[in-house]
C-alpha cells in the first residue's frame, strides 16, 4: 500500500455515514486515484483500520473548487477517524 493523503475533514452525514476528505482534490500531484469498493487503511497514531471506500463523492465547496470525499462503509463511525490520520491504498492497474 502507498500513502494516498492525510485526512482534511470528517464528517457524518445523517443515513449516510461517515465522510473524509483528503487534504488535496485528486488530479494534483496524487500518484494514483482510488474508486469505490478499492481496499484502504486508515492509519493514525492509535492503530489501523482497514476497510474499503463505499462511494466517491464530489463536495461544492463555496469559496473553492470542487473537491472530493470518500463515505465510508456503515461500521466506521466519525469517533474512529482520529487526527492525523492517513489514507492508505493500492495503486489501480
């Protein structure tokens, strides 16, 4: 696995789940993308969590471009996401 990007932001959004976004929109100097259902690890300072990415989205952030976030599968809750985290993922083929 590679080091994709820090964490920016988490949220919740109600009958959803868990949302994180990294700290740069992809395109911009990311040396891979990761695609729902691709296999990722959330390493903070108290442990790993591996999991996948359940959906891509896309944020409209008013006072700048469109960035992306990831929603997480159900079992992650905001609370398990720690500062300084890190998104880890295999490069697509």
């Amino acid at each position: 696995m590679k080091l994709f990007a820090k964490i920016e932001h988490v949220f919740t959004v109600s009958g959803r789940g868990c949302v994180i976004v990294p700290t740069k929109p992809l395109g911009t100097g990311f040396p891979f993308s990761l695609r729902n259902n691709d296999p990722i690890q959330l390493r903070s300072p108290s442990g790993v969590i591996y999991t996948h990415i359940a959906a891509v989205e896309s944020l409209n952030i008013k006072s700048g471009p469109r960035r992306v976030a990831f929603l997480l599968p159900v079992e992650i809750a905001k609370s398990d996401v720690l500062p300084d985290t890190e998104i880890w993922g295999e490069p697509s083929k």
